[in-house]
C-alpha cells in the first residue's frame, strides 16, 4: 500500500530555518504531484507548496521566497526546506501525492502523518 512518512519538524526560533523530508513507497512515485501542506490548531489545512511531473512548481503567497519544494523521482523523496521561519509557521505539515489531470483538477490524495513545526517568537 501507499506510504508517506514525513520527518524533519521540531522547535526552531523565529529566523531559523528546517528541512522536512517526505520518504513515499507504494506508488510510482515519479506520476504523482507531490505536495506539502499545513495546518495550525484551528485552520482549515492549507497547500503550502506544490511540485508536479515536469517540475511546475507552485508556492502559497506566505512562503514564496521563504520556503523551497524539491523532489528526487530516483530515491521516492520530497523535501520542503524552510528558511526564515516565523511563528506563523508553527502548524503540522502534510506530504500529500495526488495524480494531476490538468488545470486544478486533482485525484484524491494519499496522505503521511504528519509532522510538527513549532517556531517560537
């Protein structure tokens, strides 16, 4: 079956930066958009970055400059490396892969567990 296991979160102070990595297996993984999302306690989840077959790439207007999404096809791998964190940024982070049909047409997605980014101000 589908698996997604994210790792890399933890407590950072505002400024720092965190790499999260996102280990797939189960699926082709070189098909699929893969994506982050996030959500804080309270929020409805949110995409934060978004790398599809082909290599567009998509970011949410709070983290373009801030935040990089990068996939290896070759080692089933995605990363999100976050620079310049604020507490903004404290909420669980999702690795999400879903098949792209075109335009923002999407197939339902697998999801990891999660992991927890805190800053702190």
């Amino acid at each position: 079956q589908v698996q997604l296991v994210e790792s890399g979160g933890g407590l950072v102070q505002a400024g720092e930066s965190l790499r999260l990595s996102c280990a797939a297996s189960g699926l082709t993984f070189e098909n699929y958009a893969m994506a982050w999302f996030r959500q804080a306690p309270g929020n409805q989840r949110e995409l934060v970055a978004e790398k599809r077959r082909g290599g567009n790439t998509k970011y949410a207007d709070t983290v373009k400059g801030r935040f990089t999404i990068s996939r290896i096809d070759a080692n089933n791998t995605l990363y999100l490396q976050m620079d310049s964190l604020k507490p903004e940024d404290t909420a669980v982070y999702y690795c999400v892969a879903r098949r792209h049909w075109g335009g923002g047409s999407y197939s339902p997605g697998y999801w990891g567990q999660g992991t927890q980014v805190t800053v702190s101000s």
